[in-house]
C-alpha cells in the first residue's frame, strides 16, 4: 500500500464531513480542522510573518486530494461556513499526500488580501 492510500484511508475512516463548493463541484469530502490562534500562518504565507496571534476564526483544514482546491473556494464544516485564503500541497518524497489549507469563518474581514 502506498503512503497517499493510507493517507486518503484515514480521511475517510476518522476525519469529519467537510462540504467543498468549488467553481466546478459541489462535494462532501472528509478532513481534519484545527483552530488556530498562533503564528501557524506563517508556515502557509508565501513570506514570512511576524509572531503573533492571528484573529478568531481562522482554523487549519488538512483534506484530501480528492478535487482541486484554490483560495476562495468555500467549505462547510461542523455546520459553520470557511472561505479557503491559502491551499498547498503537502507531499512525501515526491508524492503528494493531502491539502493543507488555512481557512476562515465567512464574515470575517479578509486579512489575506485574497
């Protein structure tokens, strides 16, 4: 078995339903969600940010290669709406695993610039 099948194994078997409107698909996928009130973004941003809190409501999203997410894109999770501001790819090796993504609640003031 490869490491991008166990992978997509443990979304389906443990993660939480996530629903992801793209500008081509509307599709329930599973993932994980964590808050995040540290200087987390930094490892997202494509430059580095000083230390610091960031502002509630951003939470980090890890999905799965299931469909192609870019920034803008919109999620539903344990009934609450997130926009994505950033989507990269984490990969093993030379492989691509799943998306890492940095999200916020809809209705917040886009501090992205995105």
């Amino acid at each position: 078995m490869t490491v991008r099948k166990l992978v997509d194994r443990i979304f389906r078997r443990y993660g939480a339903p996530v629903v992801v409107i793209t500008s081509y698909d509307y599709v329930t996928i599973y993932g994980f969600a964590e808050h995040t009130a540290t200087s987390a973004r930094k490892y997202v941003l494509p430059e580095h940010s000083p230390l610091g809190e960031l502002p509630r409501g951003h939470y980090l999203m890890l999905l799965p290669l299931t469909l192609v997410l870019k920034p803008g894109d919109s999620l539903m999770y344990s009934n609450h709406w997130y926009v994505v501001r950033r989507a990269e790819k984490v990969y093993f090796r030379d492989e691509a695993l799943y998306y890492c993504c940095l999200c916020e609640e809809k209705g917040e003031p886009d501090l992205w610039g995105t």
